[in-house]
C-alpha cells in the first residue's frame, strides 16, 4: 500500500521541475543525434515515412528526424502543465487490473477513495488507423563507417484477431521468421548461407476489428559486404515459403512451441495483466485466448498452407530499407547517404 500510496502522490501532485525537463531534452536530444548514422534507426524511421499516410499534427504522424527535434526543443512546463490538466484522471474507459496475493477490496477502496477527486473531463475516443497497402519499395541508405548493415521489410494485410484465419496466421509466422535459428528466414541466412548475424521476422495481426490493420517484417543484421546475398536470400525464401508452403514436422514443431510460449506468458505477472487489460478493453474474457489455442492445436498443413498463400506477397510487393556502409551493393532506386 505504501508503493500505491507513493505512486498516486506522483501521478496527482507532479512538480515539473523546469530542470528535470531540461535533463530530460538534452538526452533525447542526444539519442537522436547518435541515431542519425545507426543502421537500425535510419531504416526504421524511413520505413514509417515511406508509409506515412496522416498530415502533420495528427497522432500517427511519421515525423522526419528535423522534425522530431523541433519538437523535443518546443516542449515546456507550460504546455506539459496545459495537457495534464487536460488529459490526466479517471475517464470513461479506465481500468486496474492487479494480480498477486492481495486484499482484493482493501485495494478497490483504496483506488475508489484516492482517485474520487482525479476525473478527466476527456471522453476517450480511438484514433482509427484503418488496413491501407504498404508502399512497395526497396532503399539503400548509407551510413559510413559503420560495421554492420541492417535491413528490414514490411508487408501490410486486412486482418484481425477475430477473424477464423487469426491461428493459422500465428503459426505461419513462427516458422516463417519467429524462431532465431529454425525459422525459414534464420535458416537460410543465418544457418545455410551465414550471412548474417541475425536474422528473423514476424507477423502481427491487428486487435482491431474494424481498422484490420496488420502487417509482416522481415530483418536482418549482417555485414556490409553481405547485402546482395541478404536480398537474394529474402527474395528466394519468401518465394519458396509461398510456392512449397510447410511440412508436418515444422508444423508440429510450431505448434508446441507457440502453445508453449503461451503457457509461459500466462506465468508471468506483468504480462497476463497486459492480457487482461487488452480483453477488458476490447470486452473479452481469456475464453478468447483459449479459443485460439484449440484452433492452433487443430490446424494441418493444408489450413497453415492456405494463409500463406492468402497473405504473403513475392519481395517485390514489400517495403524494404537497407542501411550500411555499402559499397558495391545495387538496388534500382537513389542512394540516401547519412552524414
């Protein structure tokens, strides 16, 4: 109750201190400047920005690096006093969700109690961000003197979690790029052709029903001189895991392990509250969940082979960036160079 206690005096009663904040700029401000020659954080946000879609000001802008720099310089007490004002307290959709050995109505009356005064007069509204096609693309940007190259793709697909191809997706995934040496991706790069030093991917399918907002990634961390055989290696796996589609056995092996991590997220505290506060939210209970585990522990080849087919696309269709100190690596569109 004392942790509760000290968390609510912090939450009710901030100070903004002037200097912190300060503190706070100076090492964003520096993480920024250092991303601007790092692999990882170029391709990232040149990824976001090739499939930026909202006008500026709006909450899922895609900002420019400039871009995110001013902001971080124009923020100051005032305005964060202004939004918390505005948008801190107890609103139409807030929740608590507590796991442990606990006084269940000790801790209700005391979030009843301590945050009868802490309202938020902002009804909250979801920012829609409906399924739109990824850009297909495929861009080299160097980044001098830097030892390892990075790339990573995107594929966006209509799909959510509700709909009856959300389990075979799941397990898809896991064997296209989940595991970090069996996976088909990781297989070839990583274990055949050992290119690479990492190396994977995964797909995401969206909670939303409505916006169906999903999307795949691919990536790989490798050295400079590796490049066109990382893009080959892409290319072909991704062909093959279209044409071929999976085997008994990685689909057996799949499914242990995906109901495995499962049972082990379950045991942990921190995430099995994310889940809840998710069905909550969504107004679902773990039946949810359990649902989708039967219908993993059901699927065959033929039900796993259908999505794939469904919803992976041939390299080209993809949103790819590659970052490194390339040399004699060729892609067809115009070189970006960091400074």
């Amino acid at each position: 109750m004392e942790t509760l206690a000290l968390m609510t005096d912090m939450l009710k009663n901030p100070i903004f201190d002037a200097t912190e904040l300060e503190k706070l700029k100076t090492q964003d401000l520096a993480s920024l400047e250092e991303s601007k020659s790092e692999p990882q954080s170029v391709v990232s946000r040149r990824i976001g920005l090739l499939n930026n879609r909202y006008e500026k000001g709006h909450p899922l802008y895609r900002m420019t690096l400039d871009e995110e720099i001013a902001a971080i310089n124009a923020v100051n007490v005032a305005d964060l006093k202004s939004y918390y004002n505005d948008f801190y307290g107890v609103n139409n959709s807030t929740s608590l969700v507590a796991i442990g050995n606990m006084d269940e109505e000790a801790l209700k009356t005391y979030f009843d109690k301590a945050y009868a005064d802490f309202k938020s007069d902002k009804p909250y509204t979801e920012i829609s961000d409906k399924f739109q096609n990824n850009r297909p693309a495929n861009e080299k940007i160097l980044t001098p003197d830097k030892k390892n190259a990075f790339t990573l793709g995107i594929l966006s697909f209509e799909g959510s979690e509700y709909d009856d191809d959300y389990a075979a997706l799941q397990v898809a995934g896991e064997i296209f790029g989940g595991g970090f040496l069996n996976s088909r991706i990781a297989g070839r790069l990583r274990q055949k052709d050992g290119v690479s030093y990492g190396a994977g991917g995964n797909v995401g399918v969206d909670s939303n029903k409505d916006d169906k907002n999903s999307s795949m990634y691919i990536y790989a961390i490798y050295a400079p001189e590796n490049a066109a055989k990382v893009q080959q290696g892409f290319k072909e796996e991704i062909a093959r895991y279209i044409a071929e589609g999976i085997t008994e056995e990685e689909l057996k092996n799949a499914v242990s392990g995906w109901v495995q991590e499962q049972n082990v997220s379950r045991a942990k505290d921190n995430e099995l509250a994310g889940v809840i506060n998710t069905n909550l939210y969504l107004d679902r209970d773990m039946t949810f969940q359990k649902n989708v585990e039967d219908r993993v522990k059901k699927l065959t080849v033929q039900d796993v082979n259908k999505v794939i087919k469904k919803y992976f696309k041939d390299y080209e269709n993809w949103t790819v960036v590659n970052g490194g100190d390339f040399d004699n690596f060729e892609i067809n569109q115009a070189d970006k160079k960091v400074d």
